[in-house]
C-alpha cells in the first residue's frame, strides 16, 4: 500500500517530507485552498516521488502548464470534471513533449455513508486510479474519515487511493481495514491534514511515526527491525 502526503506548501517542508520517501507528494493549484501551492519551483526530490498536481475545475491549459513548469508526474481532480473532459486531458497529456513517462490521472470522488458507484463507470477508461475522499463542507481536508464499508460494494478493479481524514489514531483501522474486502483494489493512504501544524505546513515527527506503525502492520516482519 503506497503512501501520497498532499497539500505540500513549504519549501523547506517539502525537503524534509521527501527524506521519508513517500510514494506521492501532492501540490495543490486551487487558489481557493489554504494550501495552494504558488511557488515558482518545487525543490529537487527522489525521481521515484511522484509529484501530483491537485486541481478543482480548472482549464486544460492550466493544467497542463503547471505539468510543464513543474514536470508533474501526475494529476488529480478533485472537482466536477466529466468523462469527456478527462479523456480531453488525458490525449493531451500524452502528447506533451516532457511526458518521457505516462502522466498518470485520478480522479476524485466523495463519499459520506453511501455512494452510487454506478456513477464511476464512464470514467474507468479515462483515469488511472480513483480516489475517494470524504464528503464535508471542504472539497478535501476536511479531517474526518467516510464510512469505508461502502467500498465493500467496490463494484471495479481500477485501483484507488484512499482518502480523508487519515491520521496516526486510524492505524487500527487502517489494520482492520487491509484485511477486509473493501481494500482489495486500495493503492495507496492519501495524507493531508491530520499530519499538519497549520495548512501546508506537515509535522514531520507524526509523519515518520505513522509510517513505521503502518509498515508493520502490512509486514509484520518488520517489527523486529
């Protein structure tokens, strides 16, 4: 299971969090977030961090200008996008110049206590992963977790990321969680506000501990390192 920290801000923050080698960092381009990411360049990290661009209903061009300035590795869409403008998106992505490397596409979906996955069916061709995040008065970081056995109803095989309100007091969740159904096709754990000390800004310490206990709850061996 793959470990995202979205919501990355500072600049010295961005170094540190990279040392614990997270599979994803996400950057927010919403300037309606108190997250938003308006630096011009993110530091220089581990090629095998993939870095996410984050964005709510934004144009295609924007899109793809903030991949070429900051040679993102990945997008994810967080807003109302349709299938029609993911698939846009997704040609587009494909043609780029930089793209040496497949630009991977999620798509986000909120979740409270039930959820339609019907609606999840015109967009299995036209991502690479899904992402479900808790349905509240934010479009993400609300900080409370969804009622994950609806994905006991997880209808596909695309794979997908999971989402909201994670922190260090959900790992015997996140336990019970990887031995049940509904985390068959998860991932990856997306990280965000739970692990801050203001918006954007990650409490390391926090960071490092939740990965150590969730390494050993997936390897078990671990625990005698």
């Amino acid at each position: 299971m793959k470990l995202k920290v979205c919501g990355m801000k500072y600049q010295d923050n961005i170094k540190q969090v990279a040392t614990l080698q997270p599979d994803y960092l996400g950057f927010i381009f919403y300037d309606k977030s108190a997250r938003n990411f308006d630096s011009e360049t993110i530091p220089d990290i581990d090629n095998s961090i993939k870095k996410t661009g984050v964005f709510v209903d934004a144009s295609i061009d924007f899109v793809l200008e903030k991949v070429e300035k900051y040679n993102l590795q990945a997008i994810q869409l967080h807003g109302n996008e349709s299938q029609g403008y993911c698939n846009d998106i997704k040609n587009c992505l494909a043609k780029l110049v930089l793209a040496s490397h497949t630009i991977e596409v999620i798509k986000v979906f909120s979740i409270k206590d039930e959820f339609n996955f019907e609606v999840l069916k015109p967009y299995e061709s036209v991502c690479d992963y899904f992402l479900f995040d808790t349905k509240g008065k934010l479009l993400g970081g609300n900080g409370y977790t969804f009622n994950w056995n609806v994905l006991n109803n997880y209808p596909s095989t695309k794979p997908f990321f999971l989402s909201g309100g994670l922190g260090i007091n959900e790992i015997e969740n996140i336990k019970q969680f990887s031995n049940s159904k509904a985390s068959k096709y998860c991932y990856a754990l997306d990280l965000n506000s739970k692990f801050e000390i203001e918006p954007g800004l990650k409490n390391i310490s926090i960071l490092k501990k939740f990965k150590k206990n969730l390494n050993m709850i997936l390897d078990p061996k671990k625990k005698q390192l």
